[in-house]
C-alpha cells in the first residue's frame, strides 16, 4: 500500500488494489480480535469483512478491467458488481454485530449465523470462485487483445494480475474444502480460519516480494508506455537528434534485412533493441517519433512482406498458408488474417490464388 500511494499517479487501478490490501488487513484484524476477544476490535471489523469475499471477487474483476480499460468505462460497467457486498453487509454483517454488541437487538441474527455459519461459509466461497472464473476469462480476454496491439508486452507483466487471481483461488478453494469436510466428516476440530489467515499471510508475504523487488509486476510498466509514447513525440525533434536516427534506422533495416529477428514470434522491443545496440526507450522513440509507427505494425509489415514473398515461391507450395504464417513470425490466426485483409484486401487464399 504504500509502494502504491508513493507512486507519481494515482490511478483506478491503483485505489482498486490499496483498497483490496486494505480489506486483507481487516481481515487479518478480525482474526486477531477474535482469538484474543477484542470486543471492541472484534465486532466492528466482522460488520465489514463477513462479507468480504462478495467484495474481493468484484474488485479483483474491477482491477483487471481498469488495467486494460478507461477508468470512466469501468465505473460505469462495473459499480453494480459491488451491489451485493453492501446490501450482505447492511442487512446481515451489521445486525450481527450490533446484536452482539448491544445485547436485545436483532437478536435472531445471532442464532441464524452461529447455527448456519458454515453453509453461509461455503455459499461466499463458492460465489467468489465464481467472480474469480469471470476474472479469469476477462484476464484471457484482454491480454489476448492487448498482445494483439502491443507486441512488446512480455510475460512478466501479467505475473502480478495472474498472481493475484491464482493465489485468492488456492485460499478459497482450500477454505471450502476445509468447510466441506468439517460438516461431513467432523474434520479440523482447531478454528479452521486460523489456518486460512496463515495461508492470506504468507501470500501477502510472497506478494509483497514480488510487488516491492518487482516494480513492471506491482504497477505494470507496459501500461505507461503509451503515455510516454505521446510526451515523446511532443518533444521537438533537434537536427542532431534526426542524424542519429537515420543512423539508428539504417542499422535496424539491415538487422532486420540480414538476420530477420521478426521471423520469432517471442519478438519483444527488449529483443531488438539488444540486436540493435541500443535501449528500448531509444528504439521506441525511434519508431513512433522518425519513423512514424507502432512497434506491433513496423515488425508485422515485415512479416507480411515475407509471407507474400514465400507464397510466391513454389517451395511453399504444399504448406498451409497458416503454416506459412506461422513461420513468419505470427502468432495469432485470426490477428494474421485481420491484418492481411487489411493490407491487400484479399484473404490470404484468395491471394495465393491471384498469384498462381
């Protein structure tokens, strides 16, 4: 949380995740009150965090989207997911602990929770894993399409999004198994909770490494660069800066003529500007400010240009066109023939008929 707060912007995705470590932490604090019987610890934390797990899946669905969508968009399609945690926690969390507290009030709350706590245990568990299976899919979702547009994002960036979702699944899962079988077979006679709490812990633990000694995992690198892109290219560009990129661009068309590194569908900006001599941030300035395009169409138009160089040889002729492809460096069908219709306006059969 406070890697967060310290950093330069504050943005949803960020408020999403101080939020989601802030309901860890009372979590935790519940837990410790109530093995130590804080009562005035205890109570007031269990009204917010019994239904948390209605508030965790949502907000882990909220994070996800708020990392590949506009913050106003995501509000917009996301704040009813929040919805079912508030009225749980009115109607429900809140009557208990006043009940407790204040001995008179909503006194049948005590008896319905304390007699059904685990069936409502495992009714939460059971919904969180299902916002976590909708985090998942909304995960595959937009990684695909962001790949699709940025084809130097690399896996490291998805660690801590990935982490995050994998992680909460281990807790819950074993969590509903713990509560399965203590109502079937009277197991974990100890407060099965203190084991869970031990597992929250020692993710936090790990998580925390990851997120301080990895900053691209805790706050995404990938994500800024389009901003840094557009205050690149507002710069002015000086004379001596455009000789030393014809010198850059030279060098890249021979790299990329001499040795085709687009040929590797793992191609990264990192790669090539190792191939190159030279940083990423020198080659993506390069490209967006001199050459006027995107790292994703500067390495698929090479791409393209091999593709239709190879179907008009009769070495390929008993090939697959998406073996071809393939071969080229792409490593998507459906993005290769998107951006082959879009470049000749043929589909790649139809072209490879024109030719023969």
């Amino acid at each position: 949380m406070y890697v967060l707060f310290k950093s330069k912007e504050l943005n949803l995705s960020k408020y999403i995740l101080i939020i989601f470590f802030g309901i860890i932490i009372l979590v935790l604090l519940e837990s410790y009150a109530y093995i130590h019987e804080i009562v005035w610890l205890k109570y007031p934390s269990f009204a917010l965090v019994y239904g948390s797990k209605l508030l965790i899946g949502p907000l882990l669905i909220i994070y996800i989207q708020s990392l590949f969508l506009e913050d106003n968009n995501v509000i917009k399609k996301t704040r009813l997911l929040l919805a079912p945690y508030f009225l749980f926690t009115f109607f429900i969390s809140v009557p208990y602990a006043i009940s407790r507290l204040f001995k008179g009030y909503f006194s049948s709350y005590i008896y319905i929770i304390d007699n059904y706590s685990q069936y409502l245990r495992i009714s939460l568990d059971i919904l969180l894993l299902i916002y976590l299976y909708q985090g998942f899919r909304n995960f595959k979702k937009y990684r695909k399409i962001l790949k699709c547009n940025y084809s130097n994002v690399e896996e490291k960036n998805f660690i801590w999004v990935r982490y995050l979702l994998v992680s909460v699944s281990i807790v819950i899962s074993i969590d509903l198994l713990i509560v399965i079988s203590q109502l079937l077979f009277n197991a974990f006679p100890i407060r099965s909770q203190n084991i869970i709490m031990s597992l929250v812990t020692l993710c936090i633990i790990i998580g925390a490494y990851y997120g301080v000694n990895q900053s691209k995992v805790l706050v995404p690198y990938f994500l800024l660069e389009k901003d840094t892109i557009k205050e690149s290219i507002s710069k002015v560009i000086s004379d001596e800066e455009k000789d030393a990129f014809k010198n850059l661009e030279s060098s890249l068309h021979i790299i990329m003529q001499e040795q085709k590194p687009y040929l590797d569908e793992e191609l990264t900006l990192s790669k090539l500007a190792f191939l190159l001599e030279t940083t990423d941030k020198k080659l993506s300035k390069l490209l967006n400010q001199h050459i006027d395009s995107s790292f994703y169409n500067y390495i698929n138009n090479f791409r393209l240009a091999e593709f239709q160089k190879r179907l008009q040889s009769d070495s390929f002729n008993n090939i697959t066109i998406e073996g071809i492809a393939y071969d080229c460096g792409f490593k998507s069908k459906a993005s290769f023939y998107r951006l082959f219709k879009k470049s000749t306006g043929l589909s790649p059969l139809d072209y490879r008929k024109s030719i023969k």
